[in-house]
C-alpha cells in the first residue's frame, strides 16, 4: 500500500474540515513572462515531446483584498478547498480545474493531522 493509500485510510470518511492556515499557502505554477532560450528549448520538453513550462512559487491571493495570508479552508476530503480570508471573502482556487484545488483541500488536512501530532 503506497503513502496516499495509508493517509487516505486515516482520514475520517465523510468529515468536514474547518482549517486556520496562518502562513501563505506557496503553489507551483506556470511563469508567463519566462522566455524560453534556443539552449533550454529541447532540455524543457517532456518524454512525449510535449512542452514543460517553466514554473515558478507564488502566494495565494484573495481576489478580492489581496490578503495572502490568514486563511480558513473548508471541505471534505473530495472537495475543492473553500477558503475565506482574514476579512470574510470566500472564493475557491482554481474553478477550472476540481483535481487542483481537490488536490489543496488533501494537503491542507494531511498538514493539519501532522500539526495537531505535534502537540
């Protein structure tokens, strides 16, 4: 049994998860202005020739107030994480794309049972 097989086992079924996330939430994504170079051209295309963007880490931001921090994020263990901002707007991250922020939501509740280890 792999690693998110065991962490998906001990996730209680059907929960709902009401998360305090103080510091950013850091996420990989696609650079627009990264230029691709003659040199990196071939070096940054996958095994299927496919191109692989250059990535860089930003912040989450509020799309409202721009607040990057001080997060509630709320779900289940399937849902897209729902986060609210220090100052009330709820919005959730990625509307087009359900695996990425069901992916966040995961984490988030994995990084939550591993902090409340530490107490």
């Amino acid at each position: 049994m792999g690693s998110d097989e065991r962490d998906r086992d001990e996730v209680p079924e059907g929960a709902f998860w009401s998360i305090e996330v103080r510091d950013q939430i850091r996420v990989h994504e696609a650079d627009p202005v990264a230029v691709e170079s003659d040199g990196a051209g071939e070096e940054r295309r996958a095994a299927d020739g496919q191109y692989a963007p250059f990535l860089r880490v930003t912040a989450l931001r509020c799309p409202e107030c721009d607040a990057d921090r001080g997060w509630t994020a709320m779900g289940h263990w399937t849902d897209q994480a729902r986060l609210i901002c220090p100052v009330g707007h709820g919005w959730t991250p990625w509307p087009d794309d359900p695996d990425k922020g069901r992916s966040l939501m995961q984490e988030l509740i994995l990084a939550q049972g591993i902090e409340s280890l530490r107490d």
